[in-house]
C-alpha cells in the first residue's frame, strides 16, 4: 500500500457553530436546518400544532393515506420496543 487517502479524518471533528453546518450544506439544496414536524405551525406539517410539542395522533399512517398525511411510520410492519430475540444454542461435540 502506498500513501494515504486525503481527506481522512475530515468528519471526526465536529461543526461547533451553525454557520459551518450552513456552508457545508449550501451546495446540497434543501437539507439543512432540519425542522422537526412538531416544532410547526399545523398548516406546515400534520405533526404541527397543540398547546405542547407532541404528535397528538397516531404516528403509523396506512399506505393508501392521502399524499399530505403520509408522515411518520408509512406502513410500519412492527412499533415500539422490539422484545425478545432467538437464542442461539451452540451444537457441542457429544
């Protein structure tokens, strides 16, 4: 192997200010800041809106919603905490 790849190591050093994050996503459109759909206004976003920040409906939409409603878990196959597993035997020599 011979040298490094530049570059490396870019990423492990954090923003620490806001207008670092804004230059580093100027390029990639719409993606930064990330404003959560309860922290909006009810015509903004069908999280939005209510005296406290919470959903107030359930999060789970079907997949025939409507194109405006279909926020949250689209579809979701399972919710909440995931309990259990398989336990894995080890076949030992008899």
């Amino acid at each position: 192997m011979i040298g490094l790849v530049s570059g490396g190591g870019r990423i492990d050093k954090p923003m620490l200010k806001a207008g670092r994050a804004y230059h580093k996503y100027k390029a990639k459109r719409n993606c930064w800041p990330k404003v959560r759909g309860v922290a909006m206004n009810p015509v903004e976003h069908p999280h939005g809106g209510g005296n406290h920040q919470h959903i107030g409906k359930a999060s789970t939409v079907k997949r025939g919603t409507s194109a405006g409603r279909k926020v949250g878990l689209i579809a979701a196959r399972r919710t909440g905490r995931i309990r259990g597993g398989k336990v894995v035997t080890k076949k030992g020599d008899d």
